[in-house]
C-alpha cells in the first residue's frame, strides 16, 4: 500500500512540475514586424528617412525598409519584379508611365509634395551668374544636369533651356550624371561651374548658392507622388504609409527639409515658402486630411 501511495505521489509531483512550467514553443510568438519595402527618388532620402523615426515610433509592429535611386532606375526595378510596396517618384510622368502599366494601384496614388528647380554655383566661384540664361555665356565651361532619361530634374533642366531658347548652346557643356545627389557634388568639388538641382537638394550643403530659381512656366509643375506597387504583399500597411506621408505630421518634416505641401502648388501655382503660406495653407493642409479620413469613399473614387 505504502508502495502504491508512493508511486501516486510521484506522479503528481510530476503533473504538478508539468502545468507549472510551459515548454517554449508553447509559450505566445512575438507578432512578426510588417516589413515595407519602399523605392524612393534619391533626393528624398533625408527627409524620408527623418520621417522614417516618427513613423516607426508610431506603428511598432512595423519596419520600413527603403531603396533610394534615381527615379527612372527604380521604375525599371519594379517593371522587373522587384519587390517593392511602395514607389514614390521625383515626376508625375513617371508615375504616370507607372499607372498606364500596371505596375502600381492607381487609386492610391497621392501627389505628396511640391519643389522649385534652381541654378546653383560653388560659394568660392568668380562666376557672374544670376539666371539660367547666363548658362550660354561663353564663361561658362561644365554645367551639370542629372541624366534626363533616369532623373526627373535633368529632364526639368532641359526642359528650362528649351524654354528659354539655349539648350543647343549649353548642351555640348552638359555633364550628365547619374542623380542630383551628384551633380551637387560636382559643383561642390569643382568638376563643373554650374549645377541645375532640386531646391531641397542645394540647401543641404552649406559649400553652394542658389543663384537662381527657374522662371514659372518653364517646365511641367515639380510634384513629387506616391502610390502602393501593385504586387506588393503589404498593400494596406503601404497605403497607411502613404496616407502619413500626406499628413499634417508628415508634412511637417517634409517643410522642414524645404518641401512644400503639394496643396501649395494648387493654390498658387508656386511652392509655397512665404510667411502667408506657411501659417494659412497648413491648416488647410489639415482640414483636407480630415476630409480624407471621413469621406474616402468619395474622394478617392471608391464607390460602388
């Protein structure tokens, strides 16, 4: 009997050891991050990547992973298959290109935000320039543009000296490169007198000057858009992204970096860096982001 009692008591010691401890794979997963994968214009890195804290602050369970190139490089690695959930351009053409194939959803598209396209010049340089028309004189030897089949601003620069009647005097100076990010360095090292880049990207080197702005007219509107790729896994995460990017909250870094909202342009057809426009437009930035969140349906076309 002692014996029985005995082997009773073992087994529930043992039962007892079992229900108090959990083997690990019991135990509950740690949810899996949602990664989204976003292609990004090259000149939107710093912003982007700022924007990137904030947001990643904010939605724990997610983590962005970028890839910043010239925009034409981009379109071709997601029309290659590139796994990419979001694609934002320097261009609405290219996005544009994007919609007519395919390649991205059209209903998510957002046009974020607005640039100026300015002349700049090394701070050390003995150049007399003072507009884009000065590009033809003669004391002008290297002037540098982004390659315009792959870089939005190249094309934009081209665009301005057809305007104005000197690109086939410039175009034999023309150094292409292969994005904007480069043609500030040229300028900054000397390898060409003259740089043509987006205004965000001249006023993060404290070794330029921006000599000029190009005149209003002269090239389609700057306007930097967005939209989820359309094979992407995270579609819904990538939207959420977007509709970030276009909030009051978003914007605020954006503006910080020389942005302007693209409702700037809307409204004056210029971006928007007047002291009117920074204190009226951002509230209406931000009614028209509610009406967003309360009316999608209507806005974005989704009704049925």
């Amino acid at each position: 009997m002692k014996k029985i009692w005995g082997i009773l008591l073992v087994l529930l010691l043992l039962c007892m050891t079992g229900c108090g401890s959990s083997p690990k794979s019991a135990q509950q997963a740690t949810p899996q991050k949602i990664e989204l994968s976003v292609f990004a214009a090259l000149g939107l890195k710093d912003v982007l990547i700022d924007i990137q804290k904030e947001y990643e602050a904010k939605h724990p369970d997610v983590k962005i992973i970028y890839n910043f190139a010239a925009t034409g490089v981009l379109q071709k690695q997601i029309g290659q298959g590139a796994p990419a959930d979001v694609f934002v351009t320097a261009a609405a053409k290219n996005m544009d290109d994007m919609v007519e194939q395919k390649l991205v959803i059209a209903n998510t598209r957002r046009d974020i935000v607005s640039n100026d396209l300015v002349l700049i010049v090394n701070k050390e340089s003995g150049l007399d320039l003072h507009s884009f028309a000065d590009l033809a004189n003669d004391e002008v030897k290297r002037v540098g543009i982004g390659a315009p089949e792959t870089v939005p601003a190249g094309q934009y620069a081209i665009d301005v000296m057809k305007f104005l009647g000197i690109w086939d005097r410039v175009k034999e100076k023309a150094v292409q490169t292969k994005d904007v990010i480069t043609v500030r360095s040229y300028v900054e090292t000397g390898n060409v007198e003259a740089g043509v880049v987006f205004y965000t990207v001249a006023v993060t080197s404290n070794k330029l000057k921006v000599v000029a702005t190009a005149p209003k007219g002269s090239h389609p509107p700057i306007v930097f858009p967005g939209a989820v790729v359309a094979n992407s896994k995270q579609s819904q995460a990538a939207e959420t992204f977007l509709d970030y990017l276009v909030s009051p909250e978003g914007m605020r870094v954006f503006q910080k970096y020389g942005f302007s909202p693209f409702i700037y342009l809307l409204f004056s057809g210029r971006n928007g860096r007047n002291v009117e426009n920074q204190i009226i437009l951002p509230v209406l930035l931000s009614l028209l982001h509610n009406i967003l969140l309360v009316f999608p349906a209507v806005i974005r076309g989704r009704c049925h």
